[in-house]
C-alpha cells in the first residue's frame, strides 16, 4: 500500500515544523523577558531604538566611507598646485573661491576641498592607528597584570599610575618631543603611549572580576590549563568596557593629533594632508582667513562628535546599572 | 584619619621618585643624547667630550642618576638653552606660575560654577529640552580642540566685534604695582582698581576657552550622579517623610551625589594643566603653558624638564588634597 511508504504524511512534517517554530519563539520570548539573551544582543536592542547611537553611527560610516572613496571624488590631487598663479604674496595670499573650487584653494595654491576629502584618509588612519597600537599596549599590561596577580599586578600598576600623574596631553606632547624629526608615526605613538594606562587599568579591574567569577572557578576545577584559562575565558568576557573605551579614544585621538599638529609636533610634510595638520597650517592666516581653519576644525568636530556619540550610548547600553 | 593621609603621602613620594627617574631617562634618550641637546649645531667631538666630562656623562648611569637627583633637590635644573638662553630653569617656572595659577583658578571656578548647577538641573528635569539642549552642548564642547574653541573665541569677541582685549595679561601702558605676579588680586589689594578691571577684561576669554572641557566632564558626572540619587531609597524615604525640598536637596541628594564630582574635579587640573599650554599660546598669555609650547617648539630640555616635572607634581599633589578631602566627607574611604 502506498501508505506505508516510510514518508511521512505531509501534514505531520508541517505540524512538528510549526510546533519547533512555536517552541524557538517561545524561548526567544521568555529569553526577552528574563534577561537570558546575550549582553552584546540586548545591548543592540536598545542600541537599535537609541536616536543619539544612531547619528554617531551615521556620522561614523559616512566618514568611513568617504575615507575610502576620497581619490575618486576629490577633484584634484590635494598635492598639486592648480591655484598657485593666483597667489600674491601682499594682497591675496590664500586663493578665494572660484569655478571648479568651491572652497578655494590653501596658502599653497593647492585645492581646499580635495585636501579635506584625501585629509579624511590620514585621519581615520592616525585615529585608528593610535587607537589600535593604545589598545594592544594597554591590553598586553592589563592582561599580565590581572592574570598573574600578586606583585606582578602590582608592579604593573604602579607603572600605569605614575604614567597617570602625568596629565595625558601634556605627556603627548613630551613623547612627541623626543623625536628628532617629527613625522606622522612619531605623532601616532604619542598618542598611542598616553592611552597604554588607561586601557590597562580598566582591563586589569574586569579582569579581576573574572578571576572571582564561577565561570573561572569552574574552569579551573576541572583543570583547564592557566594560559587557556586567561585566554578563553577571562580575557574575551573582560574586554567589553575596553571595546568601548577604543571607540572614545578614536575621538580623542583626531582631536589631540590637531593640538600636536597645532604646536608643531606633528608631520611637516603636508602632500598628504590630515585635518589636523590642515588646522595648524592654518594657524598664520587666522586673522585674514579663517576659513582656511574652520572647515578642517569642523571636520574634526563632527567625526570626533560622532565617535563619542557612539561610544557614549554602547558605554550606557553595556552598563549593568542603566540596564533595566 | 592621620595613617591615611601618610600613606597617601608616602605614596605620593614613590610616584614622583619613578616620575624623576622616567625623566632622567628621557632626558639620556634625546636625538643625539643631552649633550647634542645642549650644543645644538655647534658640536664637535673636542667640544662634546669635554662638555661630557664637565656634565659627568662619562660616569655609570646610577652614578649620574644620584647626581640629577642632588642637583635638582637643591633647585638646580640647569640653564635654559633657547626659550630664555641663560636663564635658570626654575626661576623661568617660577616666574611663569602665577600667570598659570590665576588663568586656571579662573577656568576652574567657570567650569564649577555652571557644570554643578547646570547638572543638577538637567538631572532633575530629565528629558526635557532644557536637559537635552544642556547634554549636547557638553558633548559638542568635548569634541572641539581647545585651541580652537580659544581661537574662535578670539576671532568673535575681540576681533570681529571689538569687545574684549586681543591678547596678553594686561595692556601696554599701565602702569600697575605687583605684589603677587596675580595679576587681579595685585589690582585689589593695591587698590588700583583699573588695572584690576583691566586685567579681569582680559583674562575673561582665555579663561572661558580654558574651562570648556573641566565643565563638559563637571557637568556629566554632576548629571549623572545625581541621577543615580535620586533613584536611592533614602531619597524616596525622605519624600515620604514630608521633608521639605530644600532639605532634600541639600542634605540628601547634593550631598551625596557630591562625591563623585568632587574627585573629577580634582581630576580636570590635568585638563587644565594640558589646556593651559594651548589656550596660553592662542591669546600670548606669558605662563607655563606657553613656556611648554616654546620649549617644546625650540626643544630647550632642560627648560622642559621642569616644567614637566613640576606639572605632574601640582597634578599629583591636587589628586591628593582631593582624596583627603573625599575621606573628610566620606568615612568609608579612610577604612581602605
């Protein structure tokens, strides 16, 4: 008989599908209401309805975006030279706007809105490279310091505080200085060197916690080997705040390579421009032609705005306290 | 109360001894050593070996370390080599302190003054459009360079619209007595009252640019802090009982939510510190910031070596005074 064939009939297969579907969403629900779904997914559900996340989000992924299709929009190379002609030393020494320069061109002839479309590279690079090399220095001592303990967590920390009773700017600038041509590495490490305690201590505190944590306790009972240990299981749980440190540091980053750039600290060689250095270049004109500092200065302000935005709700979003 | 604050001290002491020797070793691991540093383009290797033999250079490293630090706890930094040639280091500090001293206390009292208030009432008037307004404000004053704020102040009020003084500490021409080197109070406790007003003209500016960071922090933890508070059980409690606002507010919640304000307080001198050096260079304000900036520009170390060693030693030394006065308000930190 057909019957017996070993397919089941059809109306059963729908209705065990319909039945998982009903159990997953189920789950999925009382998931919602108990607080049982990940941090980092409930984080993004709040994230998701939070109009101030939302525009540093927004402001973040334009100026990415724009980083990356800078040589394709800028209508000029922002080294050449195209309004050298019209400069005269007395009476006109910063072209003015004009047909095909919208923005005019700088002190050099050279086209404003093409050196503050490629200045956007340079940027996003010195944010995210002081970030990056901040955040593996801080990560490697915060680590070392909450994963043995002991003295080595204190002579870690004591490092960390005596390079904290140094205001942060001021020991960028004191970084910057040692190097005897300034470039834009020199810059980046300043910068990069400040953020090194900041990071640290703030892994080293949630690495502490995970140390006391059941989670660790567990691990280590069952004899799971100490590197694996710190590894596994403390470090990816302990870098939340961290993370969202980064994304304020990108902020400050942008913001302290303008006042580097601003005392002379920072690269000399300008064919490739970053809005900070755009902004101390622009230092002389300031009385004449202000212009030349506010648009890289408003470049600066609203990326910086947008990372801080950006960071400043996923610091609330991932804070137990606001967490409802 | 007393071991607490001994400790602290000791503690202090240890920060500033590591602090000397980071110093020393930044000062070896100069382009070139400290020796080209001095001599800059006028170095031969006659003049360098001598110089290294009369400096002690050619000694071991922990002999040279004891040296630095006898020298300098006699004051003796060394000369300065670009920023004032032959000037003594310390008295260039010194001589540029009180500038800084009354540009920060200034910017410190602006930032105090509307970031608490303003604060308080954000957080009381949570979601509205004055709290909205307020927090953005803050944000944005966070994202902006300090330099440029300085400027932008400068452009507007002095330049375009002609209301305040350009720059400096006070105009050409006046003939002013100066007791303390601060500027308004020498006005006042002299009795000149036009060069006390002269002087407040032309700190108004500087100060208000110097302050915008110390208030975007003072007034988001202010915010926040007092957030937290007003959600406590004891506040609740103290409705219930039909106390009066005022008491409330007084005595329960600013109180309390004061603890948290009171240590970033103490944290922001570090802004300041920092801030000084670019806000002082924007309106040629004749203090220790600019004097950085110069060093910094001229790479005259041993100018920059005190300077940096005495900022982080005023940073260190106001963290402590502030956590003395944490522990006054609040017990539980003296059992730690």
């Amino acid at each position: 008989m057909t019957s017996e064939t070993p397919q089941p009939p059809p109306g059963r297969t729908s209705y065990a599908d319909r039945r998982k579907q009903r159990l997953d969403a189920l789950a999925a629900a009382s998931a919602d209401e108990e607080g049982g779904v990940s941090l980092i997914l409930s984080a993004w559900r709040r994230l998701r309805r939070n109009p101030v996340f939302l525009v540093g989000l927004a402001i973040t992924v334009t100026f990415v975006v724009l980083a990356i299709i800078a040589p394709w929009l800028a209508p000029y190379d922002p080294a050449a030279r195209p309004l050298l002609d019209d400069i005269r030393p007395q009476s006109n020494p910063v072209p003015g706007p004009e047909p095909g320069h919208p923005l005019g061109g700088d002190d050099k002839g050279r086209d404003l809105l093409s050196r503050l479309l490629v200045g956007s590279q340079q940027t996003l690079m010195v944010g995210v490279l002081a970030t990056l090399f901040g955040l593996l220095g801080g990560v490697t001592l915060g680590t070392i310091a909450g994963a043995f303990a002991g003295w080595t967590d204190s002579l870690v920390m004591r490092i960390v505080d005596v390079m904290l009773s140094i205001p942060s700017l001021l020991l960028a600038f004191t970084i910057a200085a040692l190097a005897s041509s300034p470039s834009q590495w020199t810059l980046i490490i300043a910068i990069a060197t400040v953020q090194v305690p900041i990071f640290a201590r703030l892994l080293r505190g949630s690495m502490l916690g995970q140390r006391a944590s059941d989670h660790v306790l567990a691990a280590r009972s069952l004899g799971v080997k100490p590197h694996a240990i710190v590894f596994r299981h403390m470090l990816p749980n302990a870098l939340g705040p961290v993370i969202v440190q980064a994304t304020l540091v990108l902020a400050v980053a942008i913001i302290d390579a303008a006042a580097l750039s601003f005392l002379g600290l920072g690269n000399p060689d300008d064919r490739r421009p970053e809005w900070g250095q755009m902004l101390g270049a622009a230092q002389p004109y300031l009385g004449q032609e202000p212009h030349l500092a506010f648009y890289p200065a408003a470049c600066i302000i609203v990326v910086a705005l947008g990372f801080t935005l950006m960071g400043e709700s996923l610091r609330e979003a991932l804070d137990p306290k606001t967490r409802r | 109360m007393l071991r607490f604050v001994v400790r602290r001290l000791l503690q202090m002491v240890g920060v500033l001894l590591v602090l000397s020797l980071l110093v020393f070793v930044w000062l070896r691991s100069l382009p070139g050593g400290p020796v080209s540093a001095l001599l800059g383009e006028r170095q031969t290797e006659a003049r360098r070996e001598a110089l290294e033999q009369a400096l002690g250079l050619d000694q071991p490293l922990p002999v040279q370390y004891v040296r630095f630090m006898q020298r300098a706890l006699q004051g003796d930094f060394g000369v300065s080599t670009q920023v004032l040639p032959g000037e003594d280091a310390l008295d260039i500090f010194l001589s540029r302190l009180p500038a800084t001293l009354e540009l920060s206390f200034f910017a410190l009292v602006i930032a105090v003054a509307l970031g608490i208030p303003l604060g308080y009432v954000a957080a009381r008037r949570k979601g509205t459009a004055l709290d909205t307004t307020t927090v953005i404000f803050s944000l944005v004053g966070v994202a902006v360079p300090v330099f440029f704020t300085a400027f932008l102040l400068k452009y507007f009020f002095a330049v375009e619209w002609n209301l305040l003084p350009v720059s400096g500490r006070q105009s050409i021409g006046l003939d002013a007595t100066r007791v303390t080197g601060l500027f308004v109070l020498d006005g006042i406790l002299t009795r000149e009252w036009d060069a006390a007003w002269d002087a407040l003209k032309h700190l108004v500016l500087p100060s208000l640019a110097l302050a915008t960071i110390p208030f975007a922090v003072v007034f988001r933890i202010t915010r926040a802090s007092v957030l937290d508070v007003l959600d406590e059980d004891y506040v609740r409690t103290a409705e219930a009982k039909g106390l009066t606002a005022r008491v409330i507010r007084g005595r329960h919640v600013l109180r309390n939510a004061m603890l948290p304000v009171v240590t970033t307080v103490g944290l922001q001198v570090g802004a300041l510190l920092s801030g000084a050096v670019l806000t002082e260079t924007v309106f040629s304000w004749r203090g220790v910031g600019q004097a950085l900036a110069e060093g910094f520009l001229q790479k005259d170390y041993p100018v920059l070596q005190v300077l940096i060693m005495a900022a982080a030693a005023i940073y260190v030394l106001v963290n402590l005074l502030v956590d003395i006065t944490y522990a006054l308000i609040d017990p539980r930190i003296r059992t730690r």
